[in-house]
C-alpha cells in the first residue's frame, strides 16, 4: 500500500469518532525497532501558531520509552475493522513480546518515524511539549477515578508535521 501526503485543512473527520470510539495507534520508533500503543484519549486543536494533538501515555507503558527518545511519533488511525488489533495492542506490553508481529500489522516507514501499512490515515507529529498530570490539580475530584494505581498520564502536545492518508 501507498499513503499520499494531503493538506490538513482537507480532512473531514470527528476526532471524537477517530479517538474516543475507533481508537489509534501512538507508535515511535523505527520500522526495524518500535513500539506501539492502543490509545482512546487525546486531542486536535490548534496552539502556538500550529496544529497540534494531544496525547497522553500512563508512565509504565514500554511505547513511552520510545517517544520520550524520538522528536518525532505517529498517530495511526484503522477504522473499526481493526478493533481487534488495536484491544490486543492496549493490553500487551512490547517488552514480553513482539506484538506488533502478533497482530500482523506491517510497519510503514514515514519520515523518520513509523506507521502502519493497514491504516487509513497516519499524522506523523513533532513533540513540542510534555508534562506529568498533577493530581493536586484536578478541578473535579471523580477525574481521580481513572487512576486508582495513581499512575498518571504524560501529556505530550505535539505539532502536526504531516498527514498521510491511504490512495485507494
């Protein structure tokens, strides 16, 4: 498969179906050597002059290690025909075994990072910023709820560099 680079003011997609309901990919690294992630959580948005995304990644997690080393990450999106893949990628570590090969996902080298051949749309980013969530800071208290092993997330804002999506 071939990916062509397109304009990001041509996209007509709802990140709250992309993220919150079909899911994505963070993966870093290279297509020889990388790490991949299952994520429900995150943004778009546009923040110092520059598109941008949100991503956040718990601290244990191997794909971490991966982005905190690299300037450059992918977000990779599949659609729903990949749930399957994409639940498998959530709940198994890189560090216990090659799950990436697992799935049958093919890395697709991009720049200087890497996607997958499967998806419909890769948006390779540069990291531009990163903190630790400060639970001290939670305006609600229930957002406590989604940490009861007190792991908090990463948060990672990082410019949207290009978007490729599949030629049909």
């Amino acid at each position: 498969m071939t990916f062509k680079s397109v304009r990001i003011n041509t996209l007509n997609m709802n990140p709250f179906t992309k993220i919150g309901k079909e899911w994505l990919l963070i993966t870093a690294g290279t297509a020889d050597n990388c790490n991949t992630m299952t994520a429900s959580w995150g943004g778009f948005g546009f923040l110092w002059n520059r598109n941008v995304a949100t991503i956040y990644i718990r601290p244990q997690r191997y794909t971490k290690t991966f982005v905190d080393t690299a300037d450059t990450f992918t977000l990779s999106f599949f659609g729903r025909d990949f749930r399957k893949e994409l639940t498998y990628l959530g709940h198994t570590s890189g560090r216990d075994e090659n799950k990436i090969a697992n799935t049958g996902l093919t890395p697709y080298q991009l720049e200087n990072t890497v996607g997958f051949e499967e998806a419909e749309m890769i948006f390779v980013m540069k990291k531009l910023y990163q903190a630790s969530i400060d639970p001290e800071k939670f305006l609600d208290p229930t957002i406590s709820e989604h940490y009861p092993e007190k792991d908090y997330h990463d948060m990672y804002i990082a410019e949207i560099v290009k978007v490729y999506v599949k030629e049909q």
